[in-house]
C-alpha cells in the first residue's frame, strides 16, 4: 500500500536532535536512510517534514510511502501491466514512479517485505542509482531528488526477520526515540486538543509505563496512544477510562499489564482527585 | 466476506457499561475502535445498535462486516476489477467502499487476517485517514463519517496470532464481556421467546458453566449458546435434552465436561421435577 | 465436491433415539445444527431423511452434500464467474444456491475445510442468516426453509484440526452413535441382503470389535462396513473370508489387529461349523 | 497420470490365491476395492487381468490408471475446461470418463495424494454411486459397471501419510504378496525369457533377499527386479553383475546392503560355478 | 530444462569398466537406466557417448537432456498447449518428444524433483511403456528405440530427498566413480590442453585430495575441477594459484581445507620447483 | 531484477591482487566465475572494469547484474511471452540475452536463488556452454564471448543455503577480501570526496571494527560504510555524529556494538580534539 503526499502547508513537527541536519546531508550525498525506532514515535510526521523542508520549488517535494508486508511484490514496487479495454497499459509503481520524478520514497517497515523487495531496492542504494525494469526491458536512472528512506524497529523484530547486511551496509541510519517529556507534552497539547495540564499528565504517564515496559514484556506506548487518550478525555470521557481504553487496554491483553497500568494513572491523576 | 447493513428498525442491544458513550467520543475524535471479547457476546449487535445511535440523519449509518481469515486479500478489502462482457470494470471493496461514503467497517476477528491485511489499514487508522488504492493509481481520503472498527478475543487466540503493536497502538480499545445475569436473563428471553423462569435458569446456568470453564479448558457458552437452548426448550424439546444438545454438546467434545455440564444442569432445572 | 439430492422415495432409516425431534426443532428454531459420530454410522442418511421427513409440499425438500477438504474455496461454496464463449456467466455455488431456494445443505467433516471456509458461514449462521457475495456486489437473505448442517467425527480429529469456538457456539449440536445391535441387524439385512442370522452375526462382531478398538487404537468398524462383509457373503465369498476382507484388513494394517479381528470372527460364526 | 487399456490379448497372470473370486463378488455388489501390498507385485498386471476377466462382451471392460501424487488436483481426475480456438471445451477427466461409460478406474498409491482427491470419490463409493461435477453444474451417477479400485503399500507408507478412516471403511480390501517360489519362478521365466534353472535361481534369490530386508531395512526386491536380471543374463551379461545392477544397487544405496547381496548372489548362482 | 544433442562427431569417452555393455542390453531389453555416481564424473558424456554407440543408422540417436529441480512439473516434461496469434498450440515437452521419435531422455538428478515427476515415468518404465497425456485426451506408446535414463548422487542426497521404491525398482542400476588415475590423466590432457606431466599432477592432486574427503566433510573434486586447473595453468597462472582457485576455493569455504589442499598441491608441485 | 551496463569511461578499480589476471585467464579458458566475499567489498566495481579490460573493440564487453533472491524464475533470466496489443512477443531475459550477444552475465547472491536458477545454469557452465528454451523450442549456443560470473558471500550464508556441489564443482572461484589500508584509503578519499587525512582515519577504523567483528557477532563494515561516513563529513556532520550514523547504527541494533563502535571512533579521531 502506498500513500501519496502532496500536501503544501508545513507539516507540524518538532526535531528531537539533529536529525533533520543528518537527513539533509545524507540526501545531498546521494545515501539512503534507514529510520530506525518504535511504533508511533513519528517517523512518517519527520518524513512528511523533510518533504516539506528539501523542497526547492514553491512545491513540496514528492513523498510516496510503502507500508510493507509479506505479500508485497516486486511488481508492486516497479509496476505492472493492467488490461485496459482489450489492451495492456503499463501503471508504475511508488518505487519507480518516485525515481523518475524525484522525491522520497518511503518502504515502512522493511523487515516485512520478503527478501526480493529488499533486493529490488539494491542497484537504486548504491552507486548506481539505478532501476532496472525487466518488464519494459529499460534501466531507469534515478532522478537526482530521488531519495530512498526504509524503517523499521529494532525492539520490534523477531530475530528471524532482520536485514541482511549486503542491504543494511547501503544506508545511513537515523534513529528516532521517544520525544523528551516537554516535546511529548507539546505534541500531546497540540494533537488531542486539550490544556497543557493534562498533556503533562498523559506525557508523565507516558514515560511511567515505558520505564516499566522491559519488565512487562511489552511494547511501551507510543505518543499517539496518550493522544488517543488526550481526545477522549476532551471529549468528556473521564481520564481514568480514557486512559483505560486508550492505553491500557490498547497495549496489552495482559490483566497484570492492566492493573499496573491503572496504578500509575491513579498515580499520576490523583492532583484530580 | 462482508454483510452489508442497512437496517431501519433500532437494534435490540442493551448496554453492559459506558461503551455506547465511549464509542462515541472516538467516532467524534476520528480513532479507530479494537473490540475486544470472547465469542458470541454481541459484538455485532453492538456495533448494528452504534450504528443506528450515531445516524444523525433519518437513514442509519451504513455498515459493512467482514469477517477476517487466512484467506482474505487486499483485494477483497479494497477492490478489484472484474471482467464483463469483454471489459473490466472496478468494484470497490467494503474497506474503500465505507471509505468513500462513510459508516462503519466492522472487521470481525482481525488477528484471523494475514498481516497484509493488517498493513492495509495503517494509513486510514492514523492522522493521514488516507487509503491509498495502487489499481486506480489514486488515493482516497476517508469520509468525516468513517468509523473503522476491528474485534478480537484475547481469550481465544494463540500466542502466535498477534496485532502487531504497530497495528494495535492506533486504535482505542473497548471491551465488552459476558452480560451481568439479570441483563443476560432479559436477552435469552427476548431472543429465545421463553418466559422469564426459564430465561433465569438459563442465565444461571451460563454463570456456573463459565465459573468451570478455566478449570475445564474450554471457552465458556455464550449468551448465544443460551438463547439457542430456549429455543428448543420453547419447540418441546425438553429443558435438559435441550441444555445437552445446545449447550454441553455444542461447546465441548470432551465427555468429562459434558458430565460436568449435566450435573449443573440438572441443579438448575431441578424445580422443574 | 457437492451431491445434490432429490429422490422422492422415503428414503431407509430408523432413528436411533431422539434425533428426528431435536432436529425438527433447530428447523423450526432456524438454529444451525452440528453433526457429531463416527464414520459410516449414517450421518448422510439421516439427513435424506430428515429432507423428506421436513418436506411441506409433494417435492422432497432439497438438500445438497459439500465434502470439506483443504482445497475447498470460498468460491466452491458461494459460486463463480465461468467464461463461456467469450462471456462470463456465474454459476451459484450449492450454499449460496441452498441459501436461495431453501432445504438443507450439508458441509461433511468440516473440520477438514481451511478456516475460511467456515468463516463464510458466520453471518448464515447467526441471527443474520445473510450471505454476502462481494463477487456479485449483494447480500442474499436466506430462504426461510434454509437448514445448515456440518457434520465431523469427534474421535477422529487431531487435536490440531478443530472447529474454533466462535464457529461451534452457533450450533445445536446432535450426536449419532453406533446403532443398537438390533437396530443394526436390521439395516445390515436389509442393505446386504443376507439372512436375519448372518446379520445377526455381523452386528455381534461389530459390537465385539468396537469394543477392543481404544486398546487396539482403531476406529470402530461403521454399520457400512459389516453391510460389506454381509454383500460378500450372499455372493458366495465363505464369512470368515468375507470379515477378512471387509472387515479386518478393510479397518487397518496392523497385523495383531488382524489376528485380534480373525479370533473374534471366529468365535462369532463357530456356530456355522 | 492416467493410462487408458483396451488391450483384448488375455493379459498374462497367475492368481496367488482367491483374490480374483474375491473381486468378482464386490464387483457384483458395487463395492469399492482396496488393494494393498509391495511395490512391483502385480497390482497394475492383476486389475488388466480382471478387467479382462469381467468383461461380459466382446470387449475388454476398459481400465483407467491414476498414479496419485501430491500435485494430482480434483481437476486431474473429474475434467476441466480447456481453451481452444477462443472458445471453451469440457474434457471428462478419467474418474468421469469411467464413471459415465462402466469400466475399473485405479488410483494408483492413492494415499501419494492429497486429501481432496480422496474426498472425491467418496460420493462415488458409498450408496449413492453419484460424482457431482460443480464445474458442469450436474451430478453423474455412475455406470452399473463403474469399479473404483485404489492401492496402497502398507510397508512402505509413513505413518503420517495414511488413509482417512472415513475414506478406507469405504473399500472392501484384498491384499497381494510376492508370489510363492514356484509361482514366481513361471513368471520370471516367462516376462525375462530365461530358461527355468536361470529363474528358479532368481526366484530363490528373491525369496533370500526379502527374508533379510528387515533386518537390512530395505524394501525386498520385487519380481518386476528379478525379472530385469533376467532380461540382462538373456542378453549376455553374466549372472551376478545382472543381479549386481538390476538388484543390488537398484534396491539400495547402502555399501552393507550390497555386499549382502553379493554373497546371496553367490550362494545362489555357485552352482554355475 | 532440456538440452537438445544432436551433434554427430564421436563424443570423447573413455569406459571405466563394462558400463557400455550393461547399457546396452539394458537397452535392448527395454530397460530403464539409473546412473548413480558423484557430480562432474562424466555422467552427461557416457550419455552422448552412448547415444552415438546406439545408432543403427548414419544419424545419432537423439539425446535430451532434462535438469531436474523443484520446480519442474509435470508440464515441463509432457508438454503445453501455448498461445500464439491468439489461437493455441500444443508443444510436446522433452520427455513426451523423446518417447515419440526414440533416443534417450534423461533426468539428471532426479531426486530433486517433487515426486509427481517421478510419477509421471511410471508407466513409461514398466511392461506398459505408455506416456499418458491428459490433456491431449490420448496415451502414446513409447518407440521402440526410446531409452529412459535417470541419475542421482548416492552421496550428495539427504536423506529426506530419496528416490521411492515404487520408482527405483523399475530401474536397472549403473554406477559410476572417479575415474582410475591414468585414465583420468589421460582426459585432463586431453581436455585442458595440458601436456602430460601436469595432467598426471594434476590427477594425482584429485585422488589425494579424494582420500580426505570423508574426514574433511566436502565431496571430493570432480575431473572437471581438474580439468579447470588445467586450463589456468595452459593459460599461464602458476600451478599452485591455479589449483588454489580451481580446485581449493571452488570445492569449498572452510579454511581449514582449504590449508589441506594447499599442502597437497606443494606435495604434488614440488617437482616443479 | 537486472542492470545493463554500458559505460564506456574506464572504471575506477584498483586490484588488490591478481584477480584481474585470473579472471582474464578463466575468460579465456571459457570457464564460468564464482566471486566470493563479503558485501561492500567491490565485487560489482571489479566486474565493471573486467568488462572494460576484456573488450576488444572500442565498444566495452556488455555487462548484465541480476540480483539473484526467492523468487527470481528460470523465467526472469531466460525470457517470457508478453501479451502486446493482442499478440504475444518474446523477450529475451538477461541470461539469454548475454548468452546471445556475449558479455558478462553477473548473478549476484546466486544463494538466495531457488535451486530451479541454479540448475538452469548447468548446460551453460559445463563443455557444452548451451541453454535450452523450452518455451521457443530451440537451445542456444552461447556467444564465444559469454562469460558467466556468480558470487556469494561465505561467512554471511547460513548453512541452509549453500551452493550444491554439482553446481560449485562447474566454476573457477576468486576470492576479494576487505581492501588492504592504503588502498581502502585512496577509495574512500576518491568516493566520498574527503582529504586524505579524514580517508585514513575511516579506513583505520574500518581495520579497527573488522578487529572485533568475530567477538561480536556482526558483518564487519563494508568499504561502502566508510565512504558514507565521508560523505557525511563532507557536508558538515561532525565526525563522530557520521561515525555512528553511517557505521555503528548501520551495522548493528545492538547497544554493546554501538559502545565499542563508539570508543574506537574516539580513539581514532582523538587527533581531532
């Protein structure tokens, strides 16, 4: 699946260190990049914003992203032919189509994909900067904006499913962590909608439950999950159950992750009580 | 495969706890809602009686069930061409289809999907409310009345079958149980056409089954489970052939609990001798 | 595979105990029903019963017959488009064509289908009773008359292969046994066209054998099978020989399961000596 | 695979004991036919046999062989449609073909195939003698001298590839062994064209090995091996460097088997010494 | 794949033992052959030697070739019907080609084919010797100069890819190894263009390195191996950097061996020095 | 996928031994190359300047490079049919192309291939040089000019996935390791654009990491890796910030390695402070 990006207002994101300077240099040295990073950290809002920051022209610069998958084909990177009334016609793929025309093309979580949609991606992250297309018998060159950006989260995968390293050793790596408690609190106000005292709570409880993420055997929750739980409670949904429904019950099947869960929200909105 | 709804009449549901009101607050905050709970506890009713609550116009707001296996394929969530007289012609599937026009797609047992399903929905589940459709080579912005809902039973599944914590952490979660008794009691007899000393007994008889079920390793009767004893106890069949047959038989082929199940049978129903 | 049925004959079968009622009942109930028994015990038969036993008119009501197997699809049960001359045509599936026009359809040792298979019957089975053809872009509402049945062998099963619970809970569940040794002798007299005495023998032998079979580890000779021990009799093959055949090498390859079959064969028919 | 004969020559086979009365009775009485023994007994030679044997006209009941394997699909065996001249043909499949005009189809190794081509026959091999052929939207009954036969090695299968009780309690079993001695004696001289001290020999040779093929864990040889000898002394290859290849090294790979082998060569052939 | 041999000069081969008079009468007697030996022993050469051996007229008799692999199926070997200009044409595949004009088909390294490869020759390889083809709705019967050839490597197989004994008993077995040191001195000379020191070096080298094979854990190297060294040295790269790169590198990764060999060739080079 | 090369400025390669002469020599000899090494070592780079040493006329000898993985079909490399504007046209794949016309055919990874690719190979690699195409129905004689080169990395492979020696056993090997120092330091100062100081502290560090590659279980890095870091500096990121994010992050996810990673890039650029 991919996603076209062509919006032309800045996109809202706050840098959490320097990568927006790494990112730059790695797109003027011709290198792809390698996000890497837990779920809901951002990495597709830092996308959307280098985007909008490498633009040269009064127009964003081209961002197509690839959600990738087990079942995601060569095919549906490069392209194919579709029958067209009786005749074939060919539809580039995200991949191909990004590298004609420039911009960045984002294969999201690239673990997923199998291993020939790693491989497609080889002569495009090295020197040669080429797409070789074997259905339309032509080799196409990259275009010179033409930047290749993978992800995926190093907590996440299973040893099994990991880059080689004849793909890996092709790119720069930027990692993204969570934002630091003030940052997170700003997005939390930003995003859901509600004051700054309960953007500081939820951004608390955020990084309560991380510290005890390793222990609980889970996934810590993401700053999208405490903006969930923000718009609920803007909402008029108490902050006990929004954070119930938003965080607990949305992280884990686990009723020991629940309970710990709903001790530190006590914890932490009790100034409420 | 999907069900479409378009019923006029208000659903027969009767609310467990403050589900209605959260439901709510995330279809008006634009989250996606993960139902969570075992077999046969109205998740559809649920879901049938929201989507009548939410209507604010005189039709009901469209919904479309699918439910998830092994076997289903981007295609038959988003859309395919099919061939007719000589030319292809797009149908949308139920995911682009409640996309465009609003309502809610219900995807029932979601972790019975393969992960490309799962991957399909990320860019409609967050901020970008984007399905991107690579066969029509365009990308569909969700309707403001958009409400994607996806349902598990965390009971149920194996270790193996899991949401990715990148698939999970985009949806707020809700989770409805077993009806208390005397709200389960209203239902058997609403559904099942007994009167209410039966419906009770059967209620009663579905709070000791599953008081077992742990012990006895199995997933205990749904409320379903109960209506269907009623059912044939109210065409004849007698009260205890009736438990035996839709109750012992139906969810266990292992003949302890079969003995086990009898024996509380015949407690309950012992004021009938 | 599908068997239509649509004899007008009543077709030849004695109730073992109850089965006639409760099945009338889950018709009437529109529940449902779930078949569990051994192999060959009449499972079939009892169904071509009960279509003629439920018919309302002169016609028979219909039933149609699908043997689960891992390769069924859901389009060998819903139906497909079939290119001919040039055009396509759809062809209903037998559930979707049951569904349409009522009477019973049989899904045999469902527990052999992959998990979409019985997926697709989620929404006939439940207070819906719809199914959604996406090929065809609707959704048909069953036919009052319409009966789902599934049936499967409850010892037979490895414990790998198994109905999930959120398909079982929405069937009335009836078990069918090996038959009463009289009742037995009858169905083997009359489908083998021996003597009262020779079926009398066969069915003492099924009894004998069926009750060594857990220590043997086999499955129970079915009434089938003594009624083909019974046909080799009356065309000449000597009984001891006929059982050979029919009987012990026809149910295993174990050699001490042989020997353990040839001593009760000879015990049983002394007698002729 | 299938192989279609209509061979009228009498096809060359010596019965080893009553298995061809055996067959004619469940021919007579519409029973299905399991055979079971070793590789290279005579199966295929004894089934051209009977179809000759059965035969009530001037022609040869006809005789259908399937050699069963992992990739033999339910279209392999009932027909399909195939494309010719932009226009769609049906082509009766050979368990169709035999099924509409009479004669024996044989499932060679049947338990090689999947589980869907066992399910196919079951409609055909019990009472109802019926194939539904979805595809043609029709149910064939079969022919009154419709024989369906399968085969399978019991020493030779692996206990996780085995036949269904519920698919094996469908059949009436013979089983065939390596012939006695003399028997196989008249065989080998008559197929290698080898005069009688030469095949005594071989049959001796044969009746050795096998009586070690347990301890060497080993499939003996069978006749169709001993016969190959034969053939390679008929043409000048010296005694033991025929039975060295045709024997030896063709049964196995194991340097230990082979040099057992070579002294039974020996012991057998000291005579021509 | 298949390769098509018809050229008419002698091919170079010299006999190891009586395998030309073994392959003979196995022809003659309408036998099939297995050639069982390790890789680049010549295998394909005795094959094209034979095939000109054979000839009873001025024209060689046709060889084809066929790389046995996992994917090749049935189709592959008997044959497709292909598109062109919109109509459909049958193309016989190798093995049906071969069994219609004569020559030798062979299946190089059978046992990496799935077994209904395998299955496909059976009939061709018994007293039947007839190529069913299901989709031409007939059976051809084989040419009497048809010869049917398999091989595979005894030593280079798992135990799990095994060839079954419904399959290999229909073969006559031929074995063939490293060829004695003068001979294959003789064909390094002949083949590498080296004079005849070097080749006897060279010789040498592989049946030293032939003896440790067993405890070093590598497949010993091939004559062909040999012959490569040979033609780098006549190329002028220093015998021991040619042996090092042809013989040491090429047979494996493991350091340790590649230590081992190199000893070897300073034993066997010293001369030169 | 596959890359056509066509360049005609000479390629920037400086040897690090005799490879070149050996490559020549094997060209010559008409023998196939199997590369081993391990990833960003330069084994693309050598094969573009030996198809521009080899050329002998003014046109640089034709270069092919498909990236072999899992679902690479003898198809990809030989050819297929397209449908075009109603009819069907063949298109040559890279290795018939190359086999046509001459040139290097280059397999990178040949590993991860399926083992059909391997095989299709065979006829091209051994005294016959052909490939068969069964879909055209001829067999082509490769180009005199043909050279076929496969490559695999020894230490990245798993022990699943190995080269058959029937495969192996057809090719001469060449080995390319890390670059010495002074030659890894003229690469990185010419790739990526730094002074020779900054080129000699990466390539130092390179040496530094390769060091402890074993004891921590990584892929040491690459050439490539260094030149990123180059790069990087280049265009204004600190030193270290390009250390880690070009090397330790890209390399490894695991925290131990980035420690170390990190002490030697401080030891190596203490200088700078």
């Amino acid at each position: 699946m991919n996603v076209a990006t062509s919006r032309t207002e800045k996109p809202y994101y706050i840098p959490q260190a320097d990568e927006v300077e790494v990112f730059r240099a790695a797109y003027q040295g011709r290198m792809p990049v390698l996000l890497k990073g837990p779920t809901g950290v951002g990495k597709t809002r830092f996308l959307e914003y280098m985007s909008w920051d490498l633009s040269e022209t009064d127009e964003q610069l081209r961002m197509e992203t690839v959600s990738c998958n087990d079942d995601l084909t060569v095919g549906d990177l490069v392209g194919r032919y579709v029958l067209e009334g009786g005749d074939t016609r060919w539809i580039d793929g995200p991949l191909l189509s990004v590298a004609r025309t420039g911009g960045i093309c984002y294969l999201d979580e690239i673990v997923e994909a199998r291993k020939d949609t790693m491989v497609v991606i080889h002569s495009l992250s090295d020197h040669r900067r080429e797409l070789p297309v074997s259905r339309l018998g032509e080799t196409i060159t990259a275009h010179e904006h033409f930047q290749l950006v993978v992800s995926y989260n190093p907590g996440y995968q299973s040893t099994v499913k990991d880059l080689k390293d004849s793909t890996r050793q092709r790119f720069v790596a930027i990692e993204l962590g969570f934002p630091p408690e003030a940052l997170e609190t700003d997005i939390v106000a930003h995003e859901a909608g509600v004051d700054r005292q309960v953007a500081e709570r939820l951004a608390l409880l955020g990084r309560k439950v991380r510290a005890i993420q390793t222990d609980m055997m889970i996934e810590g929750p993401s700053t999208r999950v405490l903006i969930h739980a923000g718009r609920l409670i803007s909402r008029g949904v108490p902050a006990r159950r929004a954070c119930e429904t938003a965080v607990a019950l949305a992280i884990s099947d686990d009723v020991e992750v629940h309970t710990a869960i709903r001790e530190l929200v006590t914890a932490v909105f009790a100034a409420d009580d």
